[in-house]
C-alpha cells in the first residue's frame, strides 16, 4: 500500500508538462472566446492589438492556453515581424502548468 501511495504522490507532484502544440492558433485572451467559432478569420492586427491582455493558443478542442510572461513576448516578436494577415497558426514548445504555457519555442506553421 504504501509503494502505491508514493507513486501516485509523485505522479500529482509533478505540475508542469514539457508537450508540443502543432498547429494552433495564436490568439490574445481578451478575443478567445468570441473567435472560438472561427479561430482562422481571428487578425494578426486584432491580435496585436490586444496582445496586452495575454497572449496563447486556442487548442483544436477550443480551449485557451495562456503563455507566460516570456512566451508573450516570443509571440508578439512573431507577430510583430510577420506580414501574415490571418491563420495564425503556430507550433509551440514549452511546459504546461495548469492553464498557462511556460513557453520554450514557438514558431509558424
């Protein structure tokens, strides 16, 4: 019982996640929701715009992952250096920690 009771404390004691997100759309918090529908039609200048609330990933389940601090400024160099008028699709290394991306790379699809 009590191996059982250590490995399952180890398993939840781990928080955060090294995964890839291939395919995704870039996308500030603040328009998240409204462009759920249609995450493609989402603008590169909308997404500029509103880059002060937070930067992230709308998932193909329709989910928002917030970037940290350090992803922020990643996907707003990106943006900011693109000419890319919509689908803003990226690919993004990094580790998840709840509901936020601690981001490695990111980079266009």
């Amino acid at each position: 019982m009590k191996k059982i009771v250590f490995v399952l404390l180890m398993l939840f004691s781990v928080g955060a996640l090294a995964s890839t997100w291939d395919n995704v759309t870039l996308v500030d918090s603040m328009c998240a929701r409204k462009v759920k529908a249609n995450p493609d039609a989402h603008t590169r200048e909308c997404t500029l715009g509103c880059a002060g609330s937070g930067l992230g990933i709308l998932t193909s389940e329709g989910k928002f992952l917030k970037f940290d601090k350090a992803g922020n400024e990643q996907a707003s160099k990106l943006l900011s250096e693109s000419d890319k008028k919509d689908r803003l699709r990226v690919k993004v290394d990094g580790e998840q920690n709840g509901d936020i991306i601690a981001v490695k790379k990111i980079e266009w699809q």
